[in-house]
C-alpha cells in the first residue's frame, strides 16, 4: 500500500519507509539483478522525488519544498571517481545510492534494498541519459597512497587553502560563508551554498580518501572545481605576490603563508622537476588539504545534532 500523497522518504521517515519496503518487495532478495522488476522499483523507491521521467520533478520534491533532486536525463553527476566532465562508473552511482547523501533528503539505500535490486536501479536510472548509451566514463582518477596527518600537514593544508582561493567560496574558517557564497549558483542557475566544513557530515564520503576524491574531480554542475595537478602545482618563490590570499588570516599565519610560498619552487624549478617529483609533490599538498579541511570539524551541539543534521531543517540549502 502506497501513501496517498506518494512520498516514501520525507518526514515520516520510520513508517513511511516500513510501506515503501513492502511495496518495493525488499523481503525477496532476487537471485540475480535481471530479475528485478527495476520500473517498479523505480517508481516505489524513487519516483516520487526525482520524477517518473527521471528529470528530478518528483512530487514529493515539490511538496516538501526541498532543492531539487538530481535530473538524471542531462548525464551530469557530482560524486565520482572519473575526472571533471566524465559520465560516472557504475560503481559510483552504486556507491551513492547505497550510502545516500548525508545532509539531504537522499537515504541510504544499503539496509533497505538488497545488493541486486541496487544494481537494477542503477542501470535504470542510466536509461534517462542518452550519454550512457552513447559514450563510456573516462578512467577512473587514481587516488595515491594516504599521507598520515600530522600537525605540520595541518598546518601546510590551511596555506594551501589560502593560496588556493578556497576562503572566497568557504569562507576563512570553512563555514560556507565567503564573500563570494551569496552569488554562487549551479548549471541550472539554482542557488548554491558552499559546504561548511566544520559540520563534518561530507555528502560524498567522510573518509579522508573520500575528500581526496571530491578535491581531484570536483562536483559537477556545482561552481566546485576539480583540483588536478596543473592547478595543485602552484609556484613558490619570494616574487611570488600572496596579498590576494590573506583573507581571513591572523598576522602569524600570514606570515607563515610567506614563509611557506618562500620555500616552495618557483616556475621555473617546478618545469625542471622530474615527472615523479612533481607528482609526488602535487599529491602531498592535496593530502594537506584534506587534512586541513578535516581539521575543522567541530563537535556538534544538541541542537544541531536533533535539528541541523535532519533535511527537513535544510531544505533551503543545497551545499556542494
């Protein structure tokens, strides 16, 4: 039995889901993903917030108010392990649809459906977009061996924040309240607010891998870019004018930013470098990064952790 309004995820999340698992028919794991009925399926689990066509229209969408739900017919995703402006691997739409979107209205699907009815939805959702009929994702990024944290790679992560710009969008302690958040939209000229930091709860993986993943291939549709090494290899030198990058520092750790853009190579010793070192060398100031931004998170109070962590309190932000 069917709610009458069609919404299977939303504030009734307990009871709500216990009809949806019936209907979806959970309780009989199929043998083999082929044998799902991935149309009903579709319909129960997913329809009613991204729409019977896929095109993100769904009525409980509409009825909650909430930003709206990914538009699987234009191919654009932002949780992937492709570069920027690659379809996804299937693995990744598995990896989203079974961890959910912590933050959002999307559930995690792991304990709800069983492994095949998963993967049935997932070459579902694919026949929305031509481009998955009609070209294959890129390879997949390669995600280098961990650089364990560290107080030092802390603190060379927060000059990397600096020099990479990240304060205008995130602001200076990563609160999603730079100077530049109040204009960002995405490629549907939707509002968007950049992630606050100090939240910890990471939509596309918490992991510092995870954070490594999202900083190498960026969000797609979102203004979030893809941090590759040709942007991650900034030059170093005394020449080098760093007073655009400030923003938000105290007066020790602009000096520090000095002393650390001193230390670094400049153009011309970054261009001599052998292929390996400059490879290594961009992987080290992307881990510091990571660690940086993990750095941030602070211990949530009662408050946000009853409210502020719930959708049905954020339906007005859709943080990249």
């Amino acid at each position: 039995m069917k709610n009458p309004t069609g919404i299977h995820v939303g504030v009734w999340t307990g009871a709500i889901l216990a009809l949806l698992l019936a209907s979806a028919g959970v309780a009989q794991e199929p043998a083999h993903a082929e044998a799902v009925d991935a149309a009903n399926l579709y319909g129960d689990a997913c329809s009613p917030c991204h729409g019977r066509l896929g095109d993100g229209q769904g009525p409980a969408a509409r009825l909650l108010g909430m930003d709206q739900p990914r538009d699987f017919t234009a191919g654009v995703f932002k949780f992937r392990i492709t570069p920027t402006g690659s379809l996804p691997t299937d693995e990744d739409l598995f990896r989203t649809v079974s961890r959910g979107i912590p933050g959002t209205w999307m559930p995690s699907w792991e304990d709800l459906l069983s492994e095949d009815q998963r993967w049935a939805l997932i070459r579902y959702v694919k026949g929305f977009s031509e481009y998955f009929a009609e070209e294959d994702p890129d390879p997949p990024v390669r995600i280098p061996r961990e650089r364990e944290s560290t107080p030092e790679l802390v603190a060379e992560g927060q000059f990397v924040y600096a020099i990479l710009r990240c304060a205008q969008c995130h602001g200076p302690l990563g609160r999603g309240d730079g100077v530049s958040a109040a204009e960002l939209t995405d490629d549907w000229d939707r509002k968007i607010v950049p992630y606050d930091f100090t939240s910890g709860g990471y939509k596309n993986g918490g992991a510092p891998a995870d954070v490594y993943r999202t900083l190498l291939t960026g969000l797609m549709g979102t203004p979030m870019p893809a941090f590759e090494r040709g942007i991650v290899l900034f030059a170093g030198g005394g020449d080098v004018d760093v007073s655009s990058m400030l923003g938000g520092l105290d007066a020790e750790n602009a000096l520090g930013l000095r002393t650390y853009m001193d230390g670094q190579p400049t153009r011309d010793q970054l261009s001599a470098l052998p292929e390996a070192e400059a490879e290594t060398l961009a992987e080290d100031r992307l881990w510091a990064l990571v660690h940086y931004l993990q750095s941030l998170t602070r211990p949530k109070s009662w408050f946000d952790r009853q409210f502020r962590g719930n959708p049905e309190f954020n339906t007005g932000r859709s943080g990249r």
